[in-house]
C-alpha cells in the first residue's frame, strides 16, 4: 500500500536509487552488474548534463520516477560537473570491462548520429525537449509516468516553447507517448551491421503546444 507520493526536483541524493531504475530498466546485458550500474550512471549524467528541468517522485520516501527536459534558449546549470562524471565513470567502466566499454562508445556515437537524422528529418529542431523519463518497475501502474511528462510539458511551455519532442525506440514503451498525445514525427531502422549496436527501430516523437 502507498501512504506517500510527492514530486519535488532532483537532488543529488536521488543520484543512486535513479541510477538503479535505469541500470534495471535498460543496462542488464553484461554479466559484471558493478559495470553495469556504471553505464547507467553515465545515462544518467548525460541526461542531466543537458537537461534544465528536473521532476522526481518519492513513494514513501523512495525515488521512483524521474523527468528531465530543456526548453530552447535555457542555460544548461548542470553541464560541466555532469560532464566531469561522466569521465569518471567512463574511466572505471573501462578498467572493469574494456570490451563492453568500447561497445558503450559505439552505441553513443551512433545513437548520435541517428538522433541527429531523425531531428532533422521531423522538422522540430527548434523544439524543447524531454531528455529522459523513467520509472521503476515497482511503481508502474500508478499513473506516474502521465505526472512527470505533464509536468515536464507544463514547463517547456512556461518558457514559450510551441513544440516538444523526445528520442525513443524498440526497447522502450513508445506506445505510452501515443496514449499521451504524442506523434511519430519520424523513424529509422538500423541495419543489419548495426543491429548489434543499436536498438531495431529508433522513433522521435513530438507533440504541438502552440493551440
């Protein structure tokens, strides 16, 4: 039973039990779960290093639930002690397992680099953005996920914004962002050589806030 739900803006001592919800959710292909807990971690910086908005929720005291996201124009508070940590953890990842480090590497730079395309492809370049959400397993069902991207739409629209949009794929609940509104504004599909890199389909979704 839930006795507590607040929502409040991330502190640094969310770090770790948020970290865990991604190391969960997304980071459980290799054996050594010290590694793992390491990447989503770098995950977890990245997003804040370009993020200015932040929503957490605590059930009964415990982060469960995380939004991010950066209206145009926003001044990025976190950038350069996120991008500091990030090669920290890179740097240990590395010591632990070279292999699947480098392997992290190649699916960032390609992730880019389709990012990148499907940006361009949807026209919404000009957009804010939702830089992550995530909820844990334990609390999905809840209606979670609705408050967090409600209140990261509430605030890229204070700032002027007339357009959102977010990167999602094949490992991820995508059909959560149709229930919410959202439009598939554009898609790739990774080839065969990429297919051990990258996820099969890779979405960006955006959604119109200028009516």
């Amino acid at each position: 039973m839930v006795s507590r739900v607040i929502y409040r803006p991330f502190e640094k001592d969310d770090f770790s039990a948020l970290a865990s919800i991604l190391k969960d959710t997304w980071h459980t292909y290799v054996p050594n779960q010290e590694y793992n807990a390491l990447e989503a971690a770098c995950d977890l910086v990245h997003s804040l290093e370009i993020s200015s908005f932040s929503q957490v929720v605590l059930v009964d005291d415990i982060p469960c639930g995380i939004v991010l996201a950066r209206a145009e124009g926003d001044r990025l508070p976190h950038a350069k002690e996120c991008h500091a940590a990030m090669d920290a953890f890179l740097e240990r990842m590395h010591k632990l397992e070279p292999k699947a480090t480098d392997e992290y590497l190649s699916f960032l730079e390609a992730e880019r680099r389709v990012n990148g395309r499907l940006l361009e492809q949807s026209g919404l370049a000009r957009a804010s953005q939702i830089t992550l959400l995530a909820v844990s397993g334990t609390a999905r069902g809840l209606g979670i996920g609705s408050v967090l991207l409600d209140a990261a739409t509430s605030y890229v629209t204070s700032r002027g914004a007339k357009g959102l949009y977010l990167y999602t794929d094949t490992d991820c609940s995508w059909k959560f962002y149709e229930r919410r509104g959202l439009k598939r504004a554009a898609m790739y599909r990774a080839n065969r050589e990429e297919r051990h890199v990258l996820p099969r389909e890779m979405y960006l979704y955006g959604m119109d806030l200028s009516a």
